[in-house]
C-alpha cells in the first residue's frame, strides 16, 4: 500500500483541531464511532443504481438489506409513508423535489436567504434561482418574525408553483399548518426544508411538517447527527394532495416522481457507505437517549441566549425555540467577519451571517450564528454555556488584543480537554 502521511497527517490535524476547540456551528455535530465506521468501510466499493430489488448491478443483496433498513428507520423516526435516502446532500434532495414536482421556469416562493433562508430555497446564485423563478418571504424588521398573513399576501401576488417552509438561521418554531393553508389557497405545492431541526423535529419538541406538507426534505448530520447527507420524506396520502395542479395525485404517484427525480433525474450511484452510516444514526436517533440529547440541546440553547440578552447582545426575534441564535453585532461595533475571525483565534468555531435587513454584504455581514448541538454531544452542561457565552463576549469586546484572545483560547482548550470527541 502506498503510504499517504501528508494526507492522514492532516486528518489528524483536523482531529486535533475539532477536539480542542468549542464547535458552535449551528450546522455541524459530532457523530458516533459507528457512524464514523461505517462511512470508511468497504461498502464504498460497491455501485448499487436503482433501488432495493431494481438494481442495475449485479451483487446488490447486500447493500439492499441496508438500504432497507435505512428506509423503514426514516420511516419510523418521522412518521413518515415514504423515505428515499439516497440524495447525497441536502441540496441534491431539493434538487431532486423541485426535478420531480416542478418544471424549468417554474415559480418558487422560499424563505430570503438574508433573512435566514438556504441558497437551494431560489438565491440567484443557485440553481434553484436560475433553472426557476423564485421570489421570497422574510421576517419582519421589528419582531424578526415570519407573519403568516404577509407570506398570504406575498403569495397571491405571486402565484406560485411550489412554496418552501423552512431555514437555515432561524430560531423560532416554524408554523406548517399555517404555510398549508397558504398554499392551499393559491395551489402551490408544498415542501418542507428541515434540514436544521429535524433532531427536535424527530423527538417532537418543534411542530410537525409531515402531516401538513407534500414533501419533507432534511439533512441528516446536522441536528440530526448522522453521516453527512440528504433525506425526502412524504407523510400520509391525502385525498387531494396537490391542490389545484396535481388533482389525481397519490402516494405512490408522489414516490414514484422523487426516486426517478434521484436516479435516474439527479444522481448515479448512490453511497451505500453512507447509507449505511445514515441507518445507523437513524437508529441512533430513535433510542430514548437521542430525546435526552436534544432536550438538551435545546436547554443549552436557551440557556446560551438568555445569557448573551443579560450582556446586552441583540438576539434577532429576542429568542430561540431551538439549537440556534443570531446575532445582530451592530450594537457592538464589531462586524460579522471580524467577530468570526477573532472567535476562531481563542479556538471557537461560529460563523459569520447576515442578519435581516442587513446593510452589510454577505462576505462582511452585520451578525454571527451560534448552535449548540456540537457543544452538547461534547457533553457540555448549562453551567459550561455560561463560562462559553462570557469567553465569546470577551474575546468580542477584545478581538484586537492577542494577548486578551491568547488567554481565552488557554480557557477554551481547559475546558475542552477531557470532552470525548465521540458521542457515548
Ligand atoms: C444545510 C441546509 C441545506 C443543504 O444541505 P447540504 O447538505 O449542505 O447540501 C438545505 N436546506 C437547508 C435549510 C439547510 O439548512
């Protein structure tokens, strides 16, 4: 075997780096050790394209077993009629919906990607903004809320063919049946992006899209803390599940559209090894231990946002119903890019991002996003989040003192140092 030192030597950097620091990148977690095996195990070599008993290779049984497995524990985690976990991210998932239920130069209505939306959900820099024509919904500049019956108004004006509910930086619980209702009245398809909160989705601690929405779409290595990866979902059969435009639509219509809107329409081989490694973290999520881990990343992030309120930062919405915050430095003089820069030299991962109604650029921006699902698989208590918030907020009323970032970054390593990286 050829050696490859440079490249494990830098794995074992990244190692190192994730172990010492503090991880509040509300995207990111830490997966199990079996997790972990089964995303490096042998089942990378295998092609399986097509599906648990449709396959287009020889030498599948295997691998449809797994794939199975996976499948019928999405099933049961969500409650849900129908799971494809092929989509390689939660991008291709998207990809994969709008493939299978829209047509090019089709209306999309999404959340703004400024105000906490993703870029699949129509930013003109995105496939989504240029194969469709999307248009958006924000919060509002005062509460930092959705308002139902703006999004209403915003929908009648454009009529469009498919609505998105969900976000990637926002804190508050989303109302499914609400966006239903809106999209009934207009006839729009509806998809449900959870990509963020799925963990709190799975164990209930936030509203339910399945039994509202047409199709649920998620990753699964962010709250949900398995391999890196996508996931579509659709809930019960209703009688008229799409409105106006797909009047004889049924499950197994709807079902058919997303596994060739996948393969053949947006992928080729599936990963088995990460099919694998999803099965196991789905199983991982569906053990009564997994509730426990989310009850308390949820406390850990109320705990985190009423302690940077107490220090007089601004908290957009002024709250969290879930794992994350946004941050609005403006108050503080500091700038997103900057406040990420210093942060990440006392060894604390955040990133930067825009905050709503933000006059800065997306490079620079106005506010930092916290999360703590990383933070709590390290084991991370209430009473750690404290010393965490007080860390960050001297390091951000210092971050042009080295010597200030220095000592921080020594606390940070402290606290970190008997944290095991893996999660129990
Ligand atoms: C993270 C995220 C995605 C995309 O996931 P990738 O795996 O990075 O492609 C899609 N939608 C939302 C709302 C997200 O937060």
């Amino acid at each position: 075997m050829i050696q490859d030192n440079k490249i494990f030597d830098l794995i074992n950097k990244e190692r190192k780096r994730q172990t010492v620091g503090i991880e509040l990148i509300a995207s990111e977690n830490f997966v199990s050790e079996n997790v972990l095996n089964a995303c490096g195990s042998v089942l990378t070599n295998k092609y399986a394209e097509g599906y648990p008993e449709k396959r287009y290779y020889g030498g599948c049984e295997v691998v449809d077993e797994i794939e199975t497995l996976a499948i019928e524990r999405a099933k049961k985690l969500f409650g849900a009629e129908y799971a494809n976990v092929q989509p390689h991210s939660g991008s291709q998932a998207n990809a994969s919906v709008f493939h299978a239920f829209l047509n090019p130069g089709d209306k999309l209505l999404g959340f703004d990607l400024s105000h906490g939306g993703h870029l699949t959900h129509g930013s003109s820099v995105n496939f989504s903004g240029k194969i469709y024509k999307s248009s958006f919904y924000g919060v509002e500049r005062e509460s930092g809320l959705l308002n139902y019956e703006n999004i209403l108004k915003i929908a009648k004006k454009e009529k469009p063919n498919m609505i998105i509910a969900g976000a990637s930086a926002y804190s508050r619980d989303i109302n499914f049946e609400k966006f239903r209702e809106i999209a009934d009245e207009v006839g729009a398809f509806l998809l449900a992006d959870i990509s963020h909160p799925s963990g709190l989705i799975a164990k209930k601690f936030l509203s339910d899209p399945m039994p509202h929405c047409h199709v649920v779409t998620t990753t699964t290595h962010k709250t949900l803390r398995g391999a890196r990866g996508g996931l579509i979902m659709i809930g019960k059969d209703y009688e008229n599940p799409f409105g106006l435009k797909f009047k004889n639509g049924n499950l197994k219509m709807m079902s058919k559209l997303v596994d060739l809107a996948v393969f053949p329409g947006n992928q080729g081989g599936p990963l088995e090894h990460v099919i694998a490694a999803k099965a196991i973290g789905f199983g991982e999520a569906l053990d009564d231990s997994f509730y426990n881990y989310i009850e308390r990343v949820k406390n850990n992030a109320s705990t985190m946002c009423n302690e940077f309120i107490s220090r007089g930062y601004n908290v957009v919405s002024n709250g969290t119903d879930n794992h994350l915050m946004l941050i609005d430095l403006r108050n503080k003089n500091i700038t997103g890019k900057d406040a990420e820069s210093a942060l990440v030299k006392a060894d604390i991962t955040a990133n930067k991002n825009m905050v709503p109604y933000d006059d800065k650029s997306p490079f620079i921006t106005s506010g930092i996003r916290f999360g703590t699902p990383a933070i709590t698989t390290r084991g991370l208590v209430e009473s750690d989040i404290k010393n965490v918030v007080e860390m960050i907020d001297k390091v951000i009323l210092n971050h042009d003192n080295e010597s200030v970032l220095n000592e921080v970054k020594k606390d940070v390593n402290q606290m970190m140092s008997d944290r095991p990286l893996f999660n129990p």
